[in-house]
C-alpha cells in the first residue's frame, strides 16, 4: 500500500495519503474476510478505501488516485469528503468526526 502511495507523493499528484483514494484489489479470500467490518481508509490513512476480490495468487494489487476535485477537507480529521455527505449541524467535518462531536457533546 504504502509503495502505491509513494508513487503519488513523487510524482506529486498527492502531498499526503490522506488526499488519495485507493481502490485494493486481494486475491486471497481470506485476506479480503479479514477487512470485513473495518474502514479500510482508516487502516490505510487515506481520505477513501475500496476493496474487492481480483488479482492473481495471494497478490494485492493497489490502484491510487487524488480525491475527487469537489471534496473537501475536514478542519478535525484532515480527511477529504464528499461535502453532500456532511452533517448539516457540521458542514465542515466528515459524517464519522460529526458523530464523535455529537457524542461527546451528549447531543
């Protein structure tokens, strides 16, 4: 993963991991189980994550790209986001930073 994202950075079509978008293609079965029920932008420090099955024996295959232009970065996690999925109370944040504020504010 993290010599995907190196490509990026050098030829600087990303300044950090967190204004990339992967897209992971496993080829184990039982690698790919192994994500079930995590954030895989969360393990992989990146804005967005999608995994699949594909590739060829046990390989992983990791396809890297910029965020999408019309994202916007949250002023908490630093993480880029689809600004239509932002909590109307917290425009400026992601939807899973918003949920903390509202948690720990007990609203």
């Amino acid at each position: 993963m993290t010599e995907a994202l190196e490509v990026e950075r050098r030829e600087k079509r990303i300044g950090s991991s967190l204004e990339a978008s992967v897209a992971v293609a496993i080829a184990d079965a039982d690698t790919l189980k192994a994500f079930a029920g995590e954030d895989a932008a969360e393990i992989f420090i990146t804005s967005d994550a999608k995994l699949a099955a594909g590739g060829e024996g046990g390989a992983i295959t990791v396809n890297s790209t910029r965020v999408p232009d019309d994202w916007i970065k949250c002023a908490r996690s630093w993480k880029y986001f689809a600004q239509s999925s932002a909590d109307p109370a917290f425009p400026d944040i992601t939807p899973r930073d918003a949920a903390a504020v509202r948690e720990y504010r007990g609203s």
